[in-house]
C-alpha cells in the first residue's frame, strides 16, 4: 500500500478517533438517561404499591379487630345461646360498623345470617360463599361483575361449643386499571385481572408485589408502559440529534487541525534538504517515518549528520576507548550496545563482534529489574552521571562485581549511554569481611551479656521443674514429662554456657562421646518442633559411634542441619533421612573438591577410620552457584527474617575444628544431603555423670537471700527453706543491707546475686564485710566474665554459684560455705 500524504493521514486518523469518541460518549449518555428513566418509574410505581398495600393493611386490621371484638362480646353469646334473635340485632345495632368499605355479619351455629350491617353491592352467592368457608377463614372472594372482596370470620364460642360466627368482607375498591397511573390487580394462572371489576387485563404493564400479610401473594400493583415507553423514544431521539451535531462540528475541526499540522512539517522537509546539500547550517530533528514529507526529513537529516559528524566522533571515541584501562561501553536506550571497548569483551569472556550483537541486560542481570532504569535516568537529570554498583555476568555465569559510571552521550546522531565499570570484587570482599569481623565481635559481646538475663530465665525453669518433680512422685507421667523438661533445660545451660566460651574464644572440652545416642537425643527433642508432614527416619548402621568431640558442639551441629532441611520441607513436607555408618579412609583428599555440578566437599580428611553422618532431605535442592558460598558467614538463600547465614558457617567450624569434613551433595528438584566425617576413637566412654540419689544436704540456720529477679529470688526461697533453713529473701540489695546493719548477728550466711541495680553483689559484700568480717557470703551469678570459684574464694567468698543452679547444687554450695567458715574467717578483697 502506498504512502498517503500527511494531510490525508491526519485527517483520517483524527476524523475515526473524533467518531468513535462521539458514538461511545453518545450511547453512554443514552444508557445513562434511559437507565434513570427506568429507575424512576420503578421507584413511582413501587411508592404506590407500597401505598395501596398501607390502605389495604389497614383495612384488614380494623376488620379483623371488630370481628374479635364481636367473637368475645358476652351478649352476643348469650342472646345467641337463648336463641333471642331481636335483642342480639339490637345489640349488634348499638355496637355500629366501623367503615364503610366493610360489611359485618353474625350468623347462628347453623350458619343462618342473624345480623348484617350492610346488604351493599354484594348479593347473596357472595356472602353464601364466605359463610360456607367459616369459621376461621380469610381469603379473595369474587363477586360476579363487581371485582373481589376481601372476606373473614372467626367463630362465636362459649367454651367449646360454637354458637356461631362473625363474618366480614372487605370491599377492595379500586379505580378501573388506568394505563398511565396504574391500579391494583390479581394474578391469576399467568393472566392479571383487574380487582374492581375482575375483567382481564390485555394492556402491556409493570407489575410490582403488592405485600399484605397472610395468604394474599397474587396482589399486583399494575402501570401501563405506554408513557414509559414514549419517554424512551423522545431520548433516543434527543441523543441522536445532538450526536449528529457533534460528529459534524467534529470533523470540520478535524480537517481544520490537519491542515495546520501538514504545511508546516512540509516546509520543514524542504528545509532539512537544504541542510543536507550544505545550503544551511542548522538541522533539524528526526521525524517518525511513515507518511511522505516524514520520510523525506529523516532521509535528509540521516545523509546530513554522516557528513559532518561521522568522522569526527569515531576518532574521538576510539581514542577514548584505547586509551582507558576499566571496561567501556556505549549502548543505546534500548541497552542495545554500540561500541564496547577490548577491555570488556576480555573481562566478560566474549569477542567485541559477539559482545556488540548483546544487550546489557544479558552481561548485567539488575538491568532488566523494576525501576533500576528509571533510578539511572533520574539520577542523570539531576546530577549529569549516575553512579551504581552491578554484578557484571562473564560468559559460564560467574559474577564480577563492578561500580559503572553512567553518563548521557550522543553517539553518531543518536542519544545513547557511556557506561565506564571497574572491577570492585576485591574491595566488596574486603568490606565485607571487616563488616563480618565486626558483627562477629558485635555478637561475641552481646552473648556475655544475654547469658546473664538468659541464666536467671533458666534458674526458675530448671528449679520450679525439680520442685514439680518432688510434688509429683505419685503420678509417673507428670515425673516423666518433668524429666523432659529438665533434661532439655540442662541442654540450654549447656548452651548458654557454650555462648560464652565462644564470646570468650577460649577452647571447649572435648570427651569421648557415642555419637549414636547424641542423635537419637537431638532428634528427640527435634520432633516436637517439626510439623507433623515431615517423616523423620533413622538409620543407624554403625554398632560402634565413638568419637572425640564436645556433645553440646555436636548437638548443635546436627539440629542446625536438621533444621534447615526441614525448613527446605516446611511447604510440601517430606522425609528427613539421619544415617550413621562406619567408613575407612586409606588416601588423603583435598581440602576443597568439585564432585561434579552439586557436589561440594569442605575439610582436609586424612587416611583412617570415620564415623560418616548423613542429613538427607528431599526438598527444592540448591542452585549449583550457591554451593561454591553455602559455607561463607551471612551467605543464606532465605529472607532477612528467616535466617542470619551463620548455621552452616558454625557448623563448618564446629566441624573441620574437630579434624573432620562436611561435603554437600544437592541438585535443584532433587533435595539436599549434607555428609559429616568425624574421625573414629577406639575408646572406651567416659562415665557420665549422673546425679546422685543421696539425701540432700540440710541445716536449720538463717539465711539471707538477695537477688533483684523476683522468680529467682521466690525459688531459691522455697528451695531453701524446703532444706529446713530459715530464709529471708530481698529483691533490693540497698534494703537487705539496711536490714543486715540493723541486725548483723542474725544471718549465719548470704547469699547475694552479683549484678543488680544501685549495689552490685561484690559492692554488697564488701559493705556487709566491713559491717561484720567473719560474716559468710556466698556470690551467684548468670554470667562467669570475670568470677569463677576459684577466683571467689581467694577473694574471700565463701561460695560461689553460677547460674541456672540446680537444687543439689545450691544445697551443697550452702552447706558447704557454711561448714567452711564454721572453722575459719575469711577476709573481703
């Protein structure tokens, strides 16, 4: 199809957008007014409806409260019993007719009419019709050429023997049915038939409900749709002018419009032709193409701008390019590249012929996100250069982080992006491991001081449950589920206290351990947590499992592998493997090896015998890019809220600090395993330590307990004096001393928690000392910094308790601090 002139193709496009707008507008407008005409006769017609079922309401409860009030009337009953017709009329005389539109009649038992109020337009069939229904009847009554009736009785009784009856009917007048205003009707087999004169209604009508109480649903309020419908037309009509009217004014703009806009563009073409064969040295945009004198100006700009330009930005931008050592590119607005420099196409792995067929969103992934190019784009209008650090993507997918330079540029004619990156992965890693030294230090000081509000939460557990336990010797199952609880209790001392070597760097104890029952332990405890859609299975092949190591390290090894596979789980479920085996190792490995893609092995592992650990999960697995980190400190896939990236890291050092390895096998869709090597011991376990079933140690004197955590200070109460001591407990270390100068002979012992507000438990004794120097104290606290046992008693303590304490243990300590200074005196440092 050939190229229409510009004034045609505005004119036509304007002239179909002006008529389109106009018939839509136009059918809006028509719907909007046809559909208030509607809702307006409806709403009047309902309003009348609503009226008529008012009147008619009324009506039938003046009825129906007359007919009661005749039913109960003693006199009637009596001159109908007695048979005294005359005085029954009279009486019924004096009591009147309430309305007009109501006829009232009494009839005898043998439904003979005694009494009517009003013979009326009903004739006799009518009222035979109602009285034959009686008693207790209320209904639609036709009266032959007269429309309906609304008829009700209820009978005459003396208790339950029915004298007779009073009847009603009520008139339902009405105007014969008008088209216009509309009039009450009855429903009847699909037909409407008018109520007044109950002839059928043939005229096209709206019909509405009219609602009464009782059985009377076939009661329409009936318009005609005659006016409706003229209404209807006369908008139609309205519309239909105007809109032509618009549609012409409309196009003549139009033609109008497009003239104006085709002359100037024309002389603009001419001129850019001059430009073009150097008769003028200005120059003009490029216009769209598509239309005649567009393409002649474009044609002409594009001949104009390779002459004078072409050369000269080439030498200028090959200049700059060699002559610069960082990666330089030029891409277009559509991150098409233009021109890249040999650097990038060396750093990127990719030739500059290949490289300049790519787009940067495929060397630079954060390219395509949502908002990084309009962040680029604003930061250019407000400061000319926009500044980001990227991942620039090398060819095989690795990752080289890299700070661009972005600026605006004209490349050739064309607008376009000079982009200048410099490598940068050696600096982000040098921050960020001084950030990682930092929060390592950041948490080693944070862990000395958690663990002392973390040991008084564990003092109440591990107390108020050996309490319980004492209570509860009758009742197996409450003792068994105790012992639980204290055994995972004593688990989080250990914790704790394993928190603190490490904010303390210092070296844990190791032991031989059978590794088999430190994981049927964790795994234990483990189950409760896990959702009941994830099977844990174990497989324990290994009849001998003894190895060298700290149980709280290897404990905490296996619940953070643990954890983290069923967090792998957590959406489908799924099956949590735990294997244990025997292997024998007869040649070094590697410290670090690729398996194949999925496969990651970390430690150096040396010729002998290993106990071989197995956490399988068959949950999403791992993108092979992420195993090459998964060991790194604060390297997680997770959200910020779901983990810290330190598990896998402490497990590592846990790990390869006991002389083993851990290797990481995971594909994605087909789950992870990770395999621990311990080396094997062939010794015999040390005999753990178990409490003993002697007899606590007791006494009768009096001590003085201070401590500022109310629990605590409640427990090791009741515990004492459990032990026969007489105990006065103080939660404010300034009033216990003001009690202490009051009487200093009273207590035989104290025992003060160290830190509490306004006087610390060193500051208290030191002023109890200097009160009375013989006086025995002993020194607790839930953070050992700077205190042992040792150091407490050569500073003059008579005890010392690290916190949580469990009941035997502060009974020792108590009777021995006061066995001790029973025969000796100790002099506060």
């Amino acid at each position: 199809m050939g190229n229409k002139s510009l004034f045609t193709y505005i004119s036509l496009t304007v002239s179909s957008l002006v008529i389109c707008a106009t018939l839509v507008m136009a059918g809006l407008i028509y719907l909007g007014l046809a559909t208030q005409l509607k809702r307006e006769f409806q709403n009047r017609v309902q309003a009348q409806a609503e009226a008529a079922a008012q009147r008619y309401d009324h009506l039938m409860n003046l009825a129906a409260s007359r007919l009661r009030e005749l039913s109960l009337d003693n006199t009637i009953r009596v001159t109908l019993m007695l048979g005294v017709h005359q005085q029954l009329k009279e009486r019924l005389a004096q009591m009147g007719s309430t309305n007009k539109a109501i006829i009232f009649f009494v009839t005898d038992k043998n439904q003979n009419i005694i009494f009517k109020s009003d013979q009326g337009d009903f004739n006799q069939s009518t009222i035979k019709a109602l009285l034959a229904a009686a008693p207790h009847t209320e209904g639609l009554i036709k009266n032959p050429g007269r429309g309906f009736s609304l008829g009700m009785s209820l009978p005459i009784k003396r208790k339950n023997e029915t004298l007779g009856a009073a009847a009603c009917l009520l008139r339902l007048m009405a105007p014969p049915m008008s088209h216009t205003k509309g009039a009450v009707g009855l429903s009847i087999a699909g037909e409407y038939l008018d109520i007044y004169t109950g002839e059928k209604i043939n005229t096209s009508l709206y019909s509405t409900p009219v609602g009464l109480p009782g059985a009377h649903p076939g009661l329409f309020f009936l318009a005609g749709l005659s006016e409706y419908k003229k209404s209807q037309t006369r908008i139609f009509l309205l519309v239909s002018l105007a809109t032509g009217g618009v549609l012409l004014i409309s196009i003549l703009v139009s033609l109008v419009i497009s003239h104006k806009l085709s002359s100037p563009l024309k002389k603009l073409s001419l001129k850019a032709l001059a430009i073009a064969r150097g008769e003028q040295a200005s120059g003009l945009g490029i216009m769209p193409s598509g239309i005649t004198e567009l393409e002649q100006l474009s044609n002409s700009l594009d001949t104009m701008l390779v002459q004078l330009k072409k050369a000269d930005e080439l030498k200028r931008y090959q200049t700059l390019f060699k002559g610069v050592g960082d990666i330089v590119t030029i891409h277009d607005h559509q991150g098409n590249f233009l021109e890249v420099n040999q650097v990038a196409a060396e750093s990127l792995g990719f030739t500059r012929e290949v490289l300049l067929g790519m787009n940067v969103g495929q060397v630079v992934p954060v390219y395509n996100a949502p908002g990084f190019r309009e962040d680029v784009r604003k930061s250019i209008a407000q400061k000319g250069k926009a500044v980001k650090e990227v991942e620039f993507k090398a060819r095989g997918g690795k990752l080289r982080a890299t700070e661009i330079h972005v600026r605006p540029v004209t490349y050739l004619g064309q607008k376009a992006f000079l982009s200048v990156g410099r490598d940068i992965t050696k600096r982000i890693r040098l921050e960020n491991q001084l950030r990682q030294a930092q929060k390592m230090e950041a948490i080693g000081t944070l862990a000395g001081g958690i663990a002392h509000d973390f040991n008084n939460i564990l003092t109440s557990i591990l107390g108020y449950t050996e309490l319980a336990q004492k209570k509860a010797q009758g009742s197996p199952d409450v003792v068994q589920n105790l012992d639980q609880v204290l055994t995972a209790g004593k688990r989080a001392k250990a914790v704790v206290r394993q928190i603190l070597t490490f904010s303390r760097r210092s070296t844990q104890e190791r032991k031989p351990i059978e590794l088999s029952l430190v994981i049927k332990e964790a795994l234990k405890l483990l189950r409760a947590s896990l959702p009941s859609t994830i099977e844990i299975v174990q497989e324990i092949k290994a009849d001998y499992s003894m190895v060298m190591a700290d149980p709280t390290q290897i404990h905490q090894v296996l619940l953070n592998l643990c954890t983290n596979a069923a967090q792998a789980m957590e959406s489908t479920g799924g099956v949590l493997t735990v294997s244990l085996e025997l292997i024998s190792i007869s040649a070094p490995t590697p410290k670090m090896i690729h398996e194949g893609a999925g496969t990651l092995s970390q430690g150096q592992i040396k010729p002998g015998e290993y106990i071989k650990l197995t956490i399988k999960d068959n949950g999403p697995g791992l993108e092979p890019e992420f195993l090459d980190r998964i060991f790194e400190p604060y390297f997680t896939t997770k959200g910020s809220a779901d983990g810290t990236g330190l598990g896998l890291a402490v497990v590592h050092g846990i790990i390869t600090g006991h002389g083993g390895s851990i290797e990481v096998e995971s594909r994605p869709g087909r789950g992870s395993a990770f395999m621990v090597l311990l080396p094997l011991i062939r010794q015999t376990a040390l005999p753990s330590q178990t409490i003993s079933d002697s007899p606590l140690p007791t006494g009768s004197e009096s001590v003085l307990l201070v401590d500022d955590e109310v629990p605590v200070a409640e427990l090791e109460r009741e515990i004492l004096e459990g032990l026969g001591y007489r105990v006065t407990a103080m939660t404010s270390s300034q009033k216990a001393l003001e009690l202490f100068k009051e009487k200093p002979n009273r207590f035989d012992l104290v025992i003060t928690d160290q830190t509490m507000p306004n006087l610390t438990g060193m500051e208290l004794t030191k002023q109890i000392k200097q009160i009375r120097p013989e006086q025995p104290v002993v020194l607790c606290t839930g953070y050992q910094e700077r205190m042992d046992e040792k150091r407490a008693l050569e500073m003059g303590f008579a005890g010392f308790a690290l916190k949580p304490i469990l009941m035997r243990e502060i009974a020792q300590t108590v009777r021995q601090a006061l066995d001790r200074n029973s025969n000796s005196q100790n002099t506060f440092q």
